[in-house]
C-alpha cells in the first residue's frame, strides 16, 4: 500500500484552482450530498420524491419553458408527477407565493395531467389545492 502526502494548503502553481473555485465547488458539493438544491443562493429545495426526470429551474422536466395555460414565467420548478418537494421558506418570511398547475408543453397540453399543491408548516396543513 502506498501512503501520500496530501498538503493542507494548496500550492500556488497554475495547475491548481483559484481558491474563490475551490470554496464555490465546495459548497455545491455540500449542498447537493445534503440533499439540497439551492436557486440563487436565495431558497433550498430538497427533493424528497420525483417519480419522473429531475428538478429544473427555470424551465420544464421535459426542457420546455414554463407555461400555465397562456402565461410564460421566467422562472420557477419544474418538476413531474409524482413528487414531493421540501422548499425551505427563510426563518421570519411573511409570505409565501406560488402559482400551480399542469405544464403547457407538446406533451401535456396543458390539459393532460392533474396537480394537487399543499403548503405544510412542521405538521401543521397551510393549505391544499384541488386536484
């Protein structure tokens, strides 16, 4: 078995990185092993299920803007039945805002699919839409 050497500081050559990467790799690294995503640096998701391709920003599971019915938005989650999703809502928030409901893309329409939204808070129920 070998044994090396690793130093502490890293080197000042022109192979290694600048230190201002090092420490943004290293706070995605801890993030995503976390479980958490963060958009921003402003909020933290955690996927806690997503049955169908992944969590997107910005845009819809399938690469597709986002649309409800006419309406385009810049920005958002797109995600795919079934999935779970904990948004970690900053301590002292006094809102909370969302707009919901069934991707306009080539696949759906708009039409084909259901959404049900709930805002939980601890074990306490906020609010839960319709199907």
């Amino acid at each position: 078995m070998q044994t090396v050497d690793v130093p502490a500081q890293l080197p000042r050559d022109s192979f290694s990185p600048p230190m201002a990467y090092v420490r943004q790799v290293h706070t995605w690294a801890r993030e995503a092993f976390a479980g958490w995503m963060v958009q921003d640096g402003r909020i933290r998701i955690r996927v806690l299920r997503q049955d169908h391709s992944t969590l997107h920003f910005g845009r819809s599971c399938i690469e597709t803007p986002l649309r409800i019915g006419a309406h385009a938005f810049a920005h958002g989650l797109g995600t795919h039945a079934f999935s779970d999703l904990l948004v970690d809502v900053t301590a002292g928030a006094r809102r909370f805002t969302a707009q919901v409901g069934v991707d306009c893309n080539y696949d759906t329409g708009g039409v084909r699919g259901s959404v049900a939204f709930a805002v939980r808070a601890g074990d306490r129920e906020l609010f839960h839409s319709p199907v």
